[in-house]
C-alpha cells in the first residue's frame, strides 16, 4: 500500500489525498498554492557539528501558516501531511518547508528562534486522520451558508466569508467582517449548537476578504491576492499621482473596495525615475513667450508645454532640453523656442502616418452618410417638362 501522506491534490485552498501518484505530480499539484515555497538551498546540506533546531513550516489554508518544533525521532519532508499541536486537540497541516531555510525564513519574518516558544509536530498523519480531515473540509461551504443564515435571522450586521475546521473536527474558526463592533455573543451559542464544535469568531479587513473569496480583476487575471499576495501594504493615492493616474475610485478600487495592491508594483520604478526630472513648476521663459508644464511622460524622460498665448499645442521636449531652458533662464537668457535646432517631433510623425488622433473617441468609427437627404432626394417628384 502506498504512503497516503505523500499524495495529494490541490482542493481550492486545502490539499486533500490522491492515490496513486508519483513524486512529480505531487509537487506539480503543490504548486498551485500561493503558500508555497521554494527551497534554493536544498541541496546545500549544513556541516555535520553544525547546531541545528528541527523546525518545520506548516501551511494549513490558502492563508494561514505557522512555525512547529519537529521531534528527534520523526524526519520530515517537503509535502508531508503531518498531525500538530492545536489549542485544543490537534490540527492537521502539510509541511511547505524544512531544513535550514526554516531560519532563514523565520529571520525574514524577524522571528527570535531562541526566544520563540514553538509548537509541537505530533506525528505524521494516519489514514483516519486525513479522512476526517478530507470530512471536515468537505462541510466548510454549507456551513459557512447555515451560519450566514443564522446571522440574518438575528440581523447581525456582519458577513462571514469563510469557514476553517480543524483537523480533528472539534473546532470550526467563522471568519468575518463587519463596518462596526458586532455583539455576537448569542450568534455563538445558535452556532455551537447547531454545528456541535468549538466556535471562534475572527475578524478580516476586506483585503483578506478578497484573498479568500477570489475573483476576476479588471485587468482579466485572477486576483493576485488569491494567487500569490501574502502581504499587503497600505496603497495611498500619493502613489497614483506618482504615476499620473486619473483619481477615479471607480477605476482605482479593486473588488475589495480599496485601492488596488497593483498601483505599488511600479511606484518605485516611477520614484526613481522622478529623481532625474526638473522642477515641473517653473515656466519656460522664451523670446517667443512663456511656457507652461502640462503633462509629464515619466519613463521616456518627455515633457509636454504649452505657450501662454496658444494652450491648446502641446510641445514635446525632452527633460534634458528642459533642464538646459531652465539654466540658460537663471543666467537671463532666453531661447528663440522650446524646440532645440533640427528636433523633429518622431511622435506627431507617428500619429499622422498611422491616423491617429489624440483623445478621439471615434477614430476608430466608419465614416457614415446622411441617408436621411438621399431619401428626400429620390421622393422628390419630377417636373413635368411637357406645355
């Protein structure tokens, strides 16, 4: 028979048990987790006097993680189902890491391995253990849709999004979010009683909210917090200005109702190349009159004027050119104009070969006719020319 904790597929957050695969599909089916993670020194092996302290990663669902301290006599794998201390009983969980990059992991998340006091790694999983597992997971969804009908009924102005059992079936945590303080002292004896287990209740911002419930973002991908966002930093609209992003909350929210994780992907790319730019407030002073910023194109280093007496042509310089007009102005010389000699603009060329017109909604239109005088036209009865 073969090792049943060695094999399992993906079940949306859960892993649950597969018969009869081999090593590689299994971690191929692992690898579909955002909680995964990749040893890079696995085949660096440490000296043999070296201390050690046998610690273990355990990820348990889509979000969840902790730290446990493995036995002397028990040896663990990457992708072994394993059976760890709960507070009470035992939770049933499947190892992401081990070895030395625990430390290095633990180091990361500035955890004091020697002032830490860890959890306990019981033992690997046994066949009963993972069926009563696989039988609670199994019951996360209808529960989570009895409990949403239990809160309705005492009109509790919350929403529970998810539902966690434990391994060993005694303890189900409800998570679940709600704008102001819940009194849910009655909404947990109706849940003990009706689901017979051990109830907690725990609150989620609506980012994790996100995270659980997945979905499709505006840009046609899976949510990356559903995929493979384990953290999230706090997104200002200083960063969307940053970028010259329009302030719509429409277009600038994601299905969280916050801004979206994706405007600090490249912040910093925009912030590093702000640091070149000149002073964007300062008017361009030449013979043929004052010029004013109007828009920047950060990562190609181009910047948009217009003349006082002529807002409406924007003229493309580049911020070299603009740092040059603002030397020669701080020695009170003016240029004849914005333009140096021989610039030639590459990309109103580029708009006039491919007929492209700026902020025209209907370029892309067929030309139509007025069928509406054509009509009139063919109605119009004919002069009788015979006297």
């Amino acid at each position: 028979m073969e090792n049943t904790n060695n094999n399992f597929i993906s079940r949306g957050c859960r892993q649950t048990p597969r018969p009869n695969t081999t090593r590689q599909e299994e971690v191929h089916a692992h690898s579909c987790t955002k909680l995964n993670v990749f040893n890079w020194i696995d085949k660096i092996k440490p000296p043999k006097n070296f201390p050690t302290k046998e610690l273990v990663e355990v990820r348990f669902k889509n979000s969840r993680k902790d730290f446990f301290a493995v036995p002397e006599d028990l040896d663990l794998e990457e992708g072994d189902i394993i059976a760890v201390e709960a507070s009470p009983g035992h939770d049933i969980g499947i190892v992401t890491i081990a070895g030395e990059i625990v430390k290095l992991q633990l180091k990361n998340k500035k955890i004091d391995i020697n002032k830490t006091e860890f959890k306990k790694v019981y033992r690997k999983a046994k066949v009963t253990d993972i069926e009563k597992w696989i039988a609670a997971v199994e019951q996360e969804n209808s529960i989570m849709h009895g409990s949403r009908e239990i809160a309705s009924s005492l009109k509790l102005d919350m929403k529970i999004s998810d539902v966690e059992y434990q391994g060993d079936k005694t303890k189900a945590i409800f998570y679940y979010t709600a704008d102001e303080r819940v009194d849910f002292r009655e909404l947990i004896k109706k849940l003990a009683e009706n689901f017979n287990v051990r109830v907690e209740m725990r609150q989620i911002g609506m980012r994790q909210e996100a995270s659980r419930l997945g979905g499709i973002g505006s840009c046609g991908r899976e949510l990356c917090c559903s995929t493979w966002l384990t953290n999230f930093r706090s997104v200002s609209t200083n960063a969307a200005r940053t970028q010259q992003l329009s302030l719509n909350p429409q277009k600038l929210a994601g299905q969280c109702s916050k801004l979206k994780c994706c405007i600090n992907y490249e912040n910093d790319c925009y912030l590093d190349s702000l640091k070149n730019h000149p002073d964007n407030s300062l008017a361009l002073q030449t013979k043929k009159g004052r010029a004013f910023h109007q828009k920047t194109d950060i990562l190609r280093n181009l910047m948009y004027y217009t003349y006082q007496d002529n807002p409406s042509n924007f003229i493309c310089i580049t911020t070299d050119r603009v740092k040059e007009i603002q030397e020669m102005n701080r020695k009170n010389i003016m240029p004849e104009v914005l333009e140096p000699d021989g610039y030639v603009d590459t990309e109103k060329e580029k708009r006039q070969e491919t007929g492209y017109e700026e902020d025209s909604l209907t370029r892309f239109d067929k030309p139509t006719t007025n069928t509406s005088k054509r009509r009139k036209k063919k109605s119009r009865p004919r002069k009788n020319t015979d006297d």
